[in-house]
C-alpha cells in the first residue's frame, strides 16, 4: 500500500538526521512509504545524482582552513559556488572534520582525503544546492610549524629551525601578504628566469647603451626579480630595512618549508 502523508516526527526525524530540506524529506519518505531509513537512501541517491549534474559549476567561493596538531599542520582549500554557502555551517563544519580527519589519520594526499568525504560532500552538495569542491590540500610535519589564518581568503603553514614562535608568526604574516613564490633566489626555475631575462633583455637593448653597461643593467634587474619573488630576498614587512633572510640570519636560523593559499587563485606550479 502507497502512503498519502506522512507524521511530521518523521520528517523532523529525517531532517535532523540528513540535514535536507522539509519537501525533500517529506518526497523521500512518501516515495518509501514511511520507512526512514529507506528514505535515507533515498535522499543520497538524489543528493548523488544532484552533485554529477553540478560538477561543471565554477566554485570560486569558500574558505581556508588550516591547524597544527603533534608536530603536523594540515591546510585545505574548500570551495562552494557563493559567498552564502560559504558562511553556512554545515560547509564550515565539513571544512573541520576534513582538518581533524587529517591530523588525525596523517593524511598526506588530496586523493585521501577525497576518497573519505565523498559522501559527505555530495550529501552536502544536496542540501545547499551548490557544487562543493575539496580543491587542495596539504600536509606538513615538523618540529617548528606556525599556522597563519588572514581572515578565510588566506592561509599560510611554515616550517622553521629553532625559532621565537613570535618571529616565526611575524615570518607567516609576511608570506600571506607578500606572496613569495620560492624560498630562496636560488630556487628559482630556470623556466621563470630565463623568461624574465628574455624580457629585461629585449627593454635593455632599447636603451642603445654600451654592452658592458647593458649587463650591469641585466643583471640588477634580474637580481631584484628573483628577490622579489623569493621569500629570503624580500624586504621584511615588519623591518623594511632587512630582508627576511637577514632576519633568519640574526636568530641563526633557517625555513624549511611554507605553503601559502589564498582562495580562488590561478595554480600555476
């Protein structure tokens, strides 16, 4: 016998349980006459079906989350396709259990951690209405890790020799706003250099200025280029008299590592 209504305990029940919307759970369970758990499967077969369809939408919104546990920090990149989605609880929630999970498990690949949250994300994919994208993620283990939140837009995650907590947060800050793209000059990929010393070399050239001179020209150039983009090379923020390597130099110590994301940026390495 095919049910007409249903007791609105079950559809509570339902609600709470799943976290979909009053008509879905009240559909889901008309359609399996009553039975909760049935109608449990029933939503995440739709909440499936609902997130394939919404794959293809562009996810430029979400949040950065970041944390530090035994020696382990862990950052991740979720995105939703609005800034409303982005401030509901359930996505920030999801955001947490995938950091927790992390550190928990010492998860160290996105494919991991997708593999776990898959059905977590299409059910959450059903319930805002929106396409959730687990789009990076990140795992770093050390004895000296500082984690740096600005706002939800930006997260930073550095590895450091023995260092004053103080300076290494003041090192964190620095990177969220200035954006180093390597950790030192010399780590600088041949690509990216020879790139630039193409272009200063063909502004070089215009100038009509003797050979010896053009090199000079080149070269300083070229060396401000690869300390802009470097994290040791550029000026400190808080001291902009030093570089961040002679703050490192000062307290003997050194980076070993940082990561930084900021939400929706072009991943071009």
């Amino acid at each position: 016998m095919t049910i007409t209504n249903v007791n609105s305990c079950l559809i509570k029940e339902l609600r709470f349980r799943t976290g979909a919307g009053f008509l879905e759970c009240k559909r889901a369970l008309l359609e399996e006459n009553g039975d909760i758990e049935s109608a449990i499967d029933n939503l995440r077969k739709v909440g499936k079906l609902t997130a394939e369809k919404k794959t293809k939408n562009v996810t430029n919104q979400g949040m950065i989350f970041s944390k530090i546990q035994n020696n382990i920090g862990v950052m991740l990149e979720l995105n939703c396709e609005t800034d409303f989605v982005s401030k509901d609880n359930s996505f920030i929630c999801l955001g947490e259990e995938i950091i927790s999970k992390a550190l928990e498990s010492k998860l160290k690949e996105i494919d991991q951690v997708k593999n776990i949250f898959e059905s977590k994300r299409t059910d959450l994919v059903f319930k805002v209405g929106e396409n959730i994208n687990i789009r990076r993620f990140y795992f770093m283990e050390g004895e000296n890790i500082f984690s740096y939140l600005h706002g939800t837009r930006i997260g930073v995650l550095v590895s450091a020799s023995s260092l004053d907590k103080i300076i290494l947060k003041n090192i964190a800050m620095h990177i969220a706003a200035s954006k180093p793209e390597y950790l030192c000059p010399k780590n600088v990929s041949s690509a990216v250099f020879d790139r630039e010393y193409q272009i200063q070399l063909e502004l070089a050239n215009a100038l009509k200025k003797p050979p010896n001179l053009l090199k000079k020209i080149i070269d300083g150039r070229m060396n401000k280029f690869v300390n802009n983009i470097s994290l040791t090379g550029q000026s400190f923020i808080m001291d902009p008299s030093k570089t961040v390597g002679d703050i490192l130099n000062q307290n003997s110590a050194y980076i070993m590592s940082f990561i930084r994301f900021e939400l929706g940026e072009v991943i071009s390495k």
